[in-house]
C-alpha cells in the first residue's frame, strides 16, 4: 500500500512534488517564474501610467488608446524575452528588435503592415519620452529609432454623379427610418464628418438656422462646420417627421440619429445604412469614409483652400489635408491623357 502524502506543516497537503524533477530543479523553475511575473509587473506599470496620461491629460481618442495598449502590451513581452526588468534597462537595440518583430511576425502575430508598424514605434516612443519626462530613466532608447514609412494611398473618393446616386439610393422607401437614412448620409457629404463623429451628436449641437454644426472630433476637439441647403433641408424632414416616430419606441435621448430601439445610432449602424445606400446605388468601392474623402476632393476641385479644407475636416496638420490634393493633381493628368490631342505620342 502507497503512503499518503504527508501533511505540511501549516497543516494542508503538501503537493506532490513533480515525478523525476529534482528538489533544485522545481526551487529554479519556481524562482524562475516568479522572476517572470516581477518583470511583467514593473514593465506593465510604466506602461498602464503612461496609458493614463495619454487618457487624462492628452484626451486621446479610446479607439487610439486601445491600439497604444495592445502595442505596448506586446512590447512588454519582448522586453520581458530579452531579460529587461525595468524601464530604464531598455536599450535601443531592444526597440529595433521590437520593430523587427513586428514587420517579420511570429509564430502568435502575423507581420504588421508598415502603417500599423508606424503606429506601434509611435507608442513606443511615447512610452520612452514619458518615462525620461518622469525621472523614470535617464535616456531615451527609442529617439533615433524611426518608424517605417507607410506607403501614401490616395483616399478613395467617388464622383459627383456617384454621390447623387449614392444619396438618391438612401431614402428609398417609407417610413421614418428612410427619412433618417437620406437625413444622415446627406449630412455626412454636406459636413465631411466621420460616421463617429455623426452618430455622436445631440440635438444641441445643431442650428440648421445659420446652417452649421457643432463637431466633436478625434481628442475631444470641437470644431465648428457649416452644412449645406441639402442636408439642412433633408435633417429638417428627419427631425419633424421621422424622430418623434423612433423616439417613440425609446426612454428619451438628446442623440440626433436614432436608431429603430428609440437610441443613439451606432457606427455600425450608420456603416450598414451607407452599405445598404451603396448596394442599391450599385457602388461597389465604398468605404465608411467614402463621404467624408469624396467632400475633401470636391471642394478642392471645385477651388478651395487647402487650409480651409483641413479645418472643415479637422485635421491637426495640413500635412494629412494636402492628400487630397494629389488626388485632384491625379485626375487632372487623366483628363488631360484623354482630352490633350497631343497628349500621347
């Protein structure tokens, strides 16, 4: 008969020790683990303050935060892999390792694009001057350190006639969500907003007398954007004959955009209404920004600022605001190709 394990004494069972593992061995593994677990905690902690910097004091967009997060969260692991401790042990061939990483793969993440790459060096750097900014290390590993260059795609943009099919597709139909769909897309072209930045307005922030609305935009910046005749007119309809109707089916809410439950519309939700609009205009190329990138094309082709552009779009630099540009640049040489009679040899 085999003994029973003997009582520890704290008076619980010990657990039996591993078969074949040597006494030492199981002390290492153990020492080892927790080694593991200190260094992912000290590491985890830098990281989860600068988070809440960027949260608090910078009133970075949640979206953003959460990439930032999940980037940093892999770079722990890393940093944990190649024997880092703290912050201040980091140096920049760990960060240059990292990058590698990240274009390369694994056998757990896939290789990033040079965009989503930029964006994890972006995190990276922030985290290091965060921490030097601090007193939480003497140096910054990662200042030279240079993230990728995405290529530069040209924002997809459709036509004028396009645009009308697509709005003509949206109110289709009876009944108030038809007047809410034509209400929305037409906003959306008439304002240049992100769907986001739609679906998060309250009625407050309308004044279709003077024809403008308020915008919340990416950092919580407000921004100040006139809509034209065509989409005052078509919120107007919403609002006096459709809204009432959704609201009916709620608990009451300041949201501009409901959705059939009486709530705020969500994203997905007004991404499956400009779906919808698409498949019916038989649009095939359209993105949750088509709107919004074919409102910046149009105004510069038809001779607007580059500067007045950016702040109707709200971009912080007009860097982001001259893509546009090239697009127009692009179908200015197409016309030319095929209307020139000389254009071709």
């Amino acid at each position: 008969m085999m003994d029973e394990p003997r009582a520890s004494g704290t008076g619980g069972a010990s657990r039996p020790r591993s078969a074949g593992r040597p006494a030492s061995e199981e002390a290492s593994v153990t020492a080892s683990t927790a080694h593991d677990a200190a260094v992912a905690s000290a590491l985890r902690s830098a990281v989860d303050t600068y988070l809440g910097h960027l949260a608090v004091e910078r009133g970075l967009a949640a979206n953003t935060l959460s990439s930032y997060r999940r980037d940093l969260r892999r770079y722990v692991t890393v940093l944990s892999a190649r024997g880092r401790t703290t912050v201040d042990q980091v140096t920049e061939l760990d960060v240059l390792a990292f990058l590698a990483g990240m274009r390369e793969g694994d056998e757990e993440h896939p290789p990033l694009s040079a965009g989503s790459a930029a964006r994890a060096v972006v995190a990276v750097r922030g985290l290091h001057k965060f921490a030097l900014r601090e007193g939480l290390t003497a140096a910054d590993p990662a200042r030279d350190v240079k993230p990728p260059t995405p290529p530069r795609r040209l924002p997809k943009a459709i036509s004028v006639d396009e645009v009308e099919r697509l709005l003509g597709s949206a109110g289709q139909g009876d009944g108030a969500r038809a007047l809410r769909d034509q209400a929305l897309l037409e906003f959306l072209y008439g304002s240049g907003a992100r769907i986001s930045e739609a679906v998060g307005l309250d009625l407050d922030d309308l004044d279709l007398g003077d024809g403008f609305v308020r915008v919340s935009g990416k950092g919580g910046k407000v921004r100040v954007v006139p809509i034209g005749d065509y989409a005052c007119r078509a919120v107007d309809a919403y609002l006096v004959r459709a809204r009432p109707a959704l609201m009916g089916a709620g608990r009451g809410t300041p949201a501009l955009f409901l959705n059939a439950r009486g709530g705020r519309l969500s994203r997905q939700g007004a991404w499956m209404v400009l779906r919808a609009a698409a498949e019916r205009a038989r649009l095939s190329e359209v993105s949750p920004h088509t709107l919004r990138h074919s409102f910046a094309t149009h105004l510069l082709d038809g001779g607007a600022d580059v500067r007045v552009v950016q702040e109707l779009l709200g971009h912080a630099s007009v860097t982001t605001t001259q893509v546009y540009t090239l697009v127009t640049v692009q179908r200015l040489r197409e016309v030319y190709a095929t209307s020139h009679p000389r254009a071709k040899g």
